[in-house]
C-alpha cells in the first residue's frame, strides 16, 4: 500500500505544517514555503478523494465535513495499530479493492506507472460496480503483464 500510506503521510505532514502557521514563522520559515518538493505523493489525492466520497455514500453520510473527518480517520490510523481503515475502503468500494490500492505508485518504469496509476483513480471514480469490477479485472491484467512481481523483490 506504497502509495496510499505515502499520500496519507503528505497530507498528514501537510496538514500539520499548515496547522502550525505561526510556529513555523516563529522559527523563520514563511508559511508559503509549508507547500514544497517535500510532498512527492500528493499526485494520489484524487484517488484518496475518491476513495473518502466512496465511503461517504457507503455509510450514508451527507454531511459538508464529514470527508474531512475521514481524513482524519486515516492519518489517526497511521499511529494505530488497526486496519479499520482499510475495512471501510474494502466495504465501500468492493472485493480486491485493497489489492487494486495496493498497485498504487508500485511499478518501476515511470509511464507504466503512471499509466497505472490514471486506471485506479478511475476504479475509484467509478460509481458502476459492475464497471469497477470489470476495471479492476483490467487493472490487475496490466500489472501483472508490467511487473507482476513487484511485490517478491
């Protein structure tokens, strides 16, 4: 779950940063300078988006916030020892939801990856189960066929 846990990670980093404004000045860094090339993952934020709206409706939520408090679900459950957080990912968005996240930022070649990476923001988008079945079909066809072993090195 490379690129998941690293785009949690950003954003968590991010949020703290930007939570922490005046600290930060008081040590002379300007706020602007909050946002740099420190965030390499934060490319995987449609995907987590999508992923949060896919629970939003999962669970029947509507309220305005209530993303962010999914947010704030995942980067408490980096310093927790639970996979809860996964559970809701798999529940909302399907069976082998969690191997397709897992494919997320893995493969080497850069425009494989990419490639790759643009097939599972769109499972995610997807809202058509069957459409994200047959997605996930594709997905899982292509890593395999660009480096079905990335996980055994």
């Amino acid at each position: 779950m490379i690129g998941f846990n690293e785009a949690v990670n950003d954003a968590t980093v991010y949020n703290l940063l930007t939570d922490n404004k005046q600290q930060l000045e008081k040590i002379g860094i300007p706020s602007g300078e909050a946002w740099g090339p420190i965030y390499n993952y934060m490319q995987y934020m449609p995907v987590l988006n999508a992923i949060g709206k896919n629970i939003l409706k999962y669970k029947g939520i509507t309220e305005e916030f209530a993303g962010y408090e999914i947010f704030k679900k995942w980067e408490r459950g980096q310093f927790e020892r639970t996979a809860l957080v996964l559970k809701d990912i798999e529940l909302a968005c399907g069976k082998g939801s969690l191997e397709i996240l897992s494919y997320l930022g893995v493969l080497d070649d850069p425009k494989k990856c990419e490639e790759l990476d643009g097939m599972i923001q769109n499972y995610f988008e997807e809202e058509d189960v069957d459409k994200r079945d047959t997605m996930g079909q594709r997905i899982k066809a292509f890593f395999e066929s660009n480096q079905g072993d990335a996980f055994k090195k």
